[in-house]
C-alpha cells in the first residue's frame, strides 16, 4: 500500500508511512460544518507529538498532504464515512557524504 500513500521517492523506502483518518460518525457531537477543522487540527497535534518523538530518537519525519485520497480510501477499503486527512513517513535520516 506505501504506492498509493505518496507521490515522493522516499515513501517506498521509508520504514513507516501513517495516514491520518477522521471518522465522521464517531464526531456526532460536532457540528457537520466544523467536522473537517476539527478533524485537521487533531491531526496536527498528532503530527506535531510524532516530530517530537522522531526528533528525539534521532529519526526523520515529514507530514504530506500531497496524497491520493480517494485512492488510500479505496485501498483501505474506507467508507464515505471516514476522511483522509493526511500521510505522515517516518524513517531515518537519509546518509550525507
């Protein structure tokens, strides 16, 4: 499934590659107009612990939001119900000579 996750070399390589779902249904308590805001911006206080953690055991880690939604949906076999917000690779940090 790493294909349909990302457009960019690296997430073939990467030894993690998250994807960030909200589930509408479990969100009922929130107005449909302010599902998607608060969806993004759990996942931005998720994305943010995760660059933390990978800070602090030395590993790299990028947040994309260049994805193929409808295709990591189908792949993952989601239903109209549920939201691909964004990928987020995490891996080590690429070796410079």
């Amino acid at each position: 499934m790493r294909r349909v996750t990302g457009y960019q070399d690296f997430v073939d390589e990467a030894p993690l590659d998250l994807v960030f779902v909200a589930d509408h249904r479990k969100m009922a308590l929130v107005p449909v107009a302010q599902r998607e805001s608060f969806a993004s911006v759990a996942a931005g206080a998720i994305s943010q612990n995760l660059y933390l953690f990978a800070a602090s055991e030395g590993l790299a880690t990028v947040i994309r939001a260049w994805i193929d939604r409808e295709a990591i949906a189908e792949a993952l076999g989601l239903s109209h119900d549920h939201q691909v917000l964004l990928s987020q690779t995490i891996g080590y940090p690429k070796k410079t000579e």
